[in-house]
C-alpha cells in the first residue's frame, strides 16, 4: 500500500492521526508504521479503565480493522483488544474520540471481534482518503 513514509496517503495517515489526536485533546504521542504490507498506528492513551486500573490503554488502528482500543499485557506481549469500533476504516475524528470516550465510561462500544473491514494491499480508494488529509507544504 504504502512505499515509503513520504507518499502522500502515508503523510495523510500521520495528519488523520494528529486529528483524532486533537479531538482527544491529547498531545499527539502516536506512532505511524507504514511499509509495503500494511499500516498501523499506535497512539499511547493517558487514562486507564476502571476494569485494568494498572495497565496502560492504547489506541490502535490498522488498514484492516480500523480504529480499536486494548491494554498493554506486559512484558512485550500483544495488546489485549478490548473493543474494534469497526463501520469505516477512516471515520471522522470525533467519532474515534467518541469510541474511547464511551470505553472510558464504561459504555462498551463497538464490537468485540475485528470487523475485518478490508485486506491490506486491496485497491481501493483508502490511500485517496488518507492523502486528502495530507495538506502539502
């Protein structure tokens, strides 16, 4: 999907995120991993769930599944997902912060099985919904 991080729909994931991230009104400490199979983000959530009070939440989103939240396991393990919000593969903004808001308070969003929303290398319109994001310099 992606070459290399300087494409404009790779540039455009890194400006989605910095959207959510406001809507969050969170500094934006995430992470964008992009390669030739597939693209992820991890964002670094600063609250935590009354049902895990001692492990850190995380936000997660990826070019199959879309957005989901889980708690770190510990010890480098995988994250724990808790819910995928599943519908778009890029909602808007604050439908995300709405996602972790309703998690935070105990709402149970979403779903709880990956929604499997496309495949990674598909052609598709995704890398045209990131790059409209991409403001160019």
């Amino acid at each position: 999907m992606y070459s290399d991080e300087l494409t404009a729909s790779a540039r455009g994931l890194k400006r989605y995120v910095e959207l959510v991230a406001d809507e969050l009104r969170m500094p934006p400490a995430f992470c964008v991993d992009v390669d030739d199979y597939r693209a992820t983000v991890y964002f670094a959530l600063e609250e935590r769930v009354p049902r895990y009070p001692d492990r850190d939440l995380a936000l997660l989103w990826d070019e199959e599944n879309g957005w989901a939240i889980g708690v770190e396991s510990g010890c480098g393990e995988d994250i724990i997902v808790l819910a995928y919000l599943g519908g778009d593969i890029v909602p808007a903004p604050s439908l995300v912060a709405r996602f972790v808001d309703d998690l935070m308070h105990e709402r149970y969003p979403g779903q709880l099985e990956p929604p499997a929303l496309r495949r990674a290398g598909t052609d598709d319109d995704l890398d045209e919904r990131l790059a409209a994001f991409h403001r160019p310099n």
